[in-house]
C-alpha cells in the first residue's frame, strides 16, 4: 500500500504547493476526460489527487476553488472566442469574464473539499471517502439547479460515447454516471493510506471497487437490441450559414437560395422509381433569413407541395407582443394563422417583431422553456442593466411553458431547442408525454465555429438519450446533425450544406430515469446532505479511531 506519510510530511512543509499541486492536476484531469479531449479512461482518475488534498491540506477549501477554476476555465475557453467574435467586447475583457466565470463555476467544487474536509474531520477519512461521491453529486446537482442552472458537462458526461458504460443513465441520469465515476476515485483515493489505518476504510475500498466491478460486468455481458426502421422518413437540413452571414442583408437572399438547393422538388424520374419522400423535413434553429415574405413563402411552399412534406422549422415567433424562440410545424393547404417574424423596425432601441404572414398552416408549435442567459436574455437587469445579449436583433426572449409536444402527421415528438439539450429534467419531462417517440434538437451551433462548444453540445444530446432511451433526431445550422439513437450515433458530415433522409426509430415509452426525472435531484441532495448531518451530530466517539483517523487529515 501507498503510505499518505511522504504527502503528509510535504504538506506540512510546504502547504501552498500541496494545495496547488493537487488542484491543478485535478482541474486539468477534469477537463481532459470531457469532449472535445474525449479521454473518458480519466473520469474515474480526475478526483483522485483533490480527495487525497481535502484529507491532507489545511486548506480544502481554496485548494477546491483553485481546482475548479482551472477545470471550467479550460473546459469553457469558447465562451472567450463567442465573445469576441460575435459581441462587442475586447480581448482583454472576454478573457477576464472568461476566467471570472470558471472562478464563480470553481466555487462549486470547493463546496465538494470543504465537505469532504469536514466529514474526514468529524469521522474519520474512511467515512469522507465513502460520502465522497454522493458530495460530489450533490455540487453538480447544486450547480444544475441554482441560479440560472448550468449543468455542463458534469463528470458523468464523459462516458458519452461509450455506451456499454453508460447503462445506468437510464437509471439515475447522468448523475448515476457521475457516482459511479467519483466512487472510483474514491476507492483509488483508498489505496493511498497508512498501513495502520482502520479496518473500515479497508472495507470502503473494497465495496468500492465492488461496485465498480459489477457496473463494468453487465456493461460486458449487456447485449444490444436491434433497432427497426421508424414510421416515417425525415429530411435533416443543414445550411451551415456562418453566424457572421446569418442576418446579414446582402447574405439573405443567397441563405434562401440554399435551403431551396438542398430540397429540391421530385422529378418525374424520382416519381417513377417509386422513391419515398420526407413526410417531414426539419429546419434548424433560427433558420429562415430576413427576405421579402413573398420569396420566402413561395420558397416553403416549394418544400411542402412539390415534395408533399410538412416543415418543422426553428423561428423567431412572435404571440400577444411577446418573442418567443420557437419551433413551429407548418402543413399542408390554405393559409390559416399567421406566424410572425422579426423584422426592421425599432422599440426601445432594438429591432421591433413585425408581423408577417406564411401562405402555409401552422399545426404545431413549442417555445424554448430555458432560455440561455446573455445569449436571449440578460437575468438580473436590474443589477446588471449596462448588459447586453449576444443574439441578433430583438430584445428578450420569453420563456415557454411545458414540454409541448408536436403531432405530425401521426407521429409525436418532443422539441429542445439548442441549450435546453444540456438539463436531464427537460428531456425527462418531454418523454414523459404521452406518446412522443422522437426528440428533436434545434440548433444553431454557428455561434461556435471553431470551439470545442460543438462537441460538448453533442456529448450532452447523446447523454439525454442514454436516460430517456428515445431516439433523438438533432437538426444543426452548423455543428453536429444526424439520429441518435440507444446503440448508434449517426451523424451527417459537420458543417458542410447538407439535407439527408432518414428513418430513425421510433421510441416506445420513456426510461426509469425520465419517468422519475423531477425526483432524481432531490433524491441525490438529499444522499448529499446524509453525511454532513451524520458528521455533524454523531461525531466519531472511539478515541483511538479519532486519533488515527486525525493523522491523515493534517
């Protein structure tokens, strides 16, 4: 066995770099498991060098802070390239709002080595390292929920592509990943002791590695089903307008031009073949250009009639003055409500939506519940009111209520719109709908050409499918597009004009970890809270113990 003697001694000498030290390699492990770096073998590594600081240092606290600054900072550098590429700020001052938000973000994982600190204090470190996991879950639950909710990238997410491994999403969600994961390091943490520790922390890592082991068995022995053919068939478009073209005027009528190159009309020779059409062709995010509304309704038009396709397209809507990021489902025949579009004009010295007409009915429609702050909206105004959003034009967006999900043509599915991919609770709740088989992604990932941003945004739909067990059909300007399903991630080239068909399959009720998906934080919170309050009053009365179990905490 290890002996924590050496580590101890040097933190005793030197107890600024025993706290650094463990951080800066535990921050940078963190972020190296996560996309776009992919080095998934890490995730149950990364904790490892912060458990053995929070037992040793006698200062747990800023060594998790430190930990965590460097893990989002690294993990969130293309909040740096949207800001100066697409807002108005300056190098200097993205770069520092960059690190002042891993900073703010690192708070979360110096809750986690406070905890752990104390509980090792109060019980002993075999006790810290068995309520390690749960403590961790419960700062990235924390971190999901307060606030705003910002649950990128928690370290579960980094078994993403691995799907034997992440059978237990659909279980407990990402969350249950993340356990698992933080177990690991816990019971390595274990390894890493004196030679007269107490038996207990002997059994911890035992039963750690347990666990570990009977994940990993079913993983192997796990057999994957065969997944049919769906219902229907679906276009996938994906324009690849760059962000910079998108609502730029002298780029409008060219964006149109080639939404109509990628869906052209049936010839007589398709016709003859007998060929199958799209019944439902999928436009992404914010995907129709400021154009005249004759061009762009003869445009849709051309898509529905000449193909005999309805559209589910991404749209800036507009409903009892109020602007919604919405997805909305047009059909076939006569014109019968209006949809509104933004265009030129001036309120409160931001474009003004004014209405305009599509020749084509609107069959259904979704509204982006979670909005995603500074990008379509800027919280707490009051406070901050020299802020201003990054999305083009209107002012803020509003906020839609429930999942919402949309018939087409006797198919149900369930619509995220770009950001609402990355919380396990919405996606839970839209398959909790009765009857909805498909997810449906918006995206206008545009925003962060050239940023590991794209790849994150993709670990993080393909982990919403690990819990629902749904088949999630994702539909990006640029980025990532194609059908995720179970066992299989199918993705069309990225950011490249493309439209392909697809079959994807159809889903047949929601997961154990949707079915439950608004319980599951409270049940991991309250796991969380069970050793602090143990610890808190029920510190450990065996005198020996205590002084044993004190030598690894100083």
């Amino acid at each position: 066995m290890i002996s924590f003697a050496p580590i101890r001694g040097f933190a005793a000498r030197r107890p600024a770099a025993s706290a650094a030290a463990p951080a800066l390699l535990s921050g940078l492990l963190l972020t190296a498991c996560q996309p776009p770096w992919g080095q998934a073998w890490l995730a149950p590594l990364a904790l490892v060098p912060l458990l053995v600081a929070a037992l040793i240092t006698p200062r747990p606290f800023l060594t998790g802070w430190l930990a965590g600054a460097v893990h989002f900072t690294t993990l969130l550098g293309w909040v740096y390239t949207v800001m100066t590429r697409h807002g108005p700020l300056a190098g200097w001052l993205a770069a520092l709002l960059t690190g002042l938000l891993g900073t703010v973000l690192g708070l979360y994982v110096a809750l986690f080595t406070s905890a752990v600190a104390f509980c090792a204090r109060r019980r002993g470190p075999g006790f810290a390292l068995a309520a390690a996991p749960f403590l961790w879950v419960g700062t990235e639950i924390l971190r999901a929920k307060w606030l705003t909710g910002f649950p990128w990238c928690p370290l579960g997410n980094a078994l993403w592509e691995h799907q034997r491994f992440a059978w237990p999403a659909s279980l407990g969600a990402v969350w249950l990943l993340s356990l698992l994961c933080a177990t690991g390091a816990s019971a390595l943490t274990g390894l890493i002791r004196r030679t007269d520790t107490p038996p207990r922390l002997e059994s911890g890592v035992i039963g750690g590695f347990a666990i570990l082991a009977a994940w990993c068995a079913v993983a192997l022995v796990a057999e994957r089903r065969d997944e049919p053919p769906g219902p229907a068939m679906l276009r996938i478009v994906q324009p690849a307008i760059p962000q910079d073209q998108k609502w730029d005027p002298a780029f409008a009528r060219e964006s149109l031009r080639r939404l109509e190159r990628l869906n052209p009309p049936r010839t007589a020779a398709i016709d003859e073949a007998g060929l199958p059409t799209p019944e439902l062709v999928l436009l992404p995010e914010s995907s129709l250009p400021d154009v005249d509304a004759a061009e762009l309704n003869f445009t849709l038009d051309e898509i529905t009639f000449a193909q005999g396709s309805r559209i589910l397209l991404g749209v800036e809507y507009v409903r009892d003055d109020k602007v919604y990021n919405a997805a909305v489902l047009l059909g076939h025949g006569p014109y019968r409500s209006p949809i509104h579009l933004p265009v030129s004009g001036d309120v409160g010295g931001l474009r003004s939506p004014v209405p305009t007409r599509f020749d084509l009915p609107e069959e259904g429609f979704y509204a982006k519940r979670h909005l995603a702050p500074f990008g379509e909206y800027v919280p707490w105004r009051r406070w901050l009111f020299f802020a201003r959003k990054l999305t083009h034009g209107i002012g803020d967006f509003t906020p839609g209520e429930g999942a919402q999900p949309i018939d087409a043509d006797g198919h149900r599915l369930a619509v995220l719109i770009c950001y609402e991919a990355i919380f396990p609770e919405l996606a839970a709740e839209a398959a909790r709908e009765p009857g909805v088989g498909w997810l449906v992604n918006l995206s206008n990932d545009a925003w962060f050409d050239g940023t590991g941003a794209k790849r994150q945004l993709l670990a993080m739909s393909v982990m919403r499918v690990r819990e629902t067990g749904l088949p999630l059909i994702r539909v990006a300007n640029t980025g990532y597009s194609g059908v995720i399903t179970r066992n299989h991630v199918t993705l069309m080239p990225a950011d490249e004009p493309l439209a392909r068909d697809f079959t994807p399959p159809y889903g047949a009720g929601a997961s154990t970890a949707a079915r439950f998906g608004d319980q599951l934080p409270w049940l991991y919170l309250a796991l969380a809270a069970s050793p602090l309050l143990i610890s808190l009053l029920r510190p450990a009365r065996d005198p020996v113990l205590s002084t044993q179990d004190s030598a690894l905490s100083t």
